[in-house]
C-alpha cells in the first residue's frame, strides 16, 4: 500500500482530479468546487492552500473514490 504524499498543493490536487474527470464549478474563498459531469452530486471542496493536510486529502480521495496509487499516477 502506497502512502499518500504530504507536499501535495491545493492547485496540484485540482489539476489531478481534473484529469480524472472532475470539472471546476466555481471557487468560494480560497476553495474550490469541482464538479463530475456523470454525477453532479459528487462534490468535493479543495483547499487551494500551499499543502494539503493527509487527513484532507485521504477523506478527497475516499469522496472520489480514487486509490493513492489513481492519485499518484493522475499527479
């Protein structure tokens, strides 16, 4: 099992679920919302900080149902 990566950027983050098929909705603040376009009931909120914490981003992944090593490759 491969750990999730502790010096992923918030912008990092939303190019990789963008390349899985999530598209930005809007940005609230210093978040953004991404949208997929089968299901716009899949939300996910991403903190555009310079580092996402692990808790964060595991709870991201788990919501879009991708596993650390889909995550990985997408960055």
């Amino acid at each position: 099992m491969t750990k999730l990566p502790r010096d992923v950027s918030g912008d990092e983050a939303v190019r990789a679920f963008k390349r899985a098929g999530y598209v930005l909705d809007h940005t609230v603040g210093s978040h953004a919302v991404l949208l997929h376009p089968s299901d716009p009931q899949k939300r996910l909120v991403v903190p555009l900080h310079r580092s996402i914490k692990v808790g964060t981003l595991s709870k991201l992944l788990k919501d879009a149902g991708l596993a650390v090593e889909e995550f990985i490759e997408l960055l």
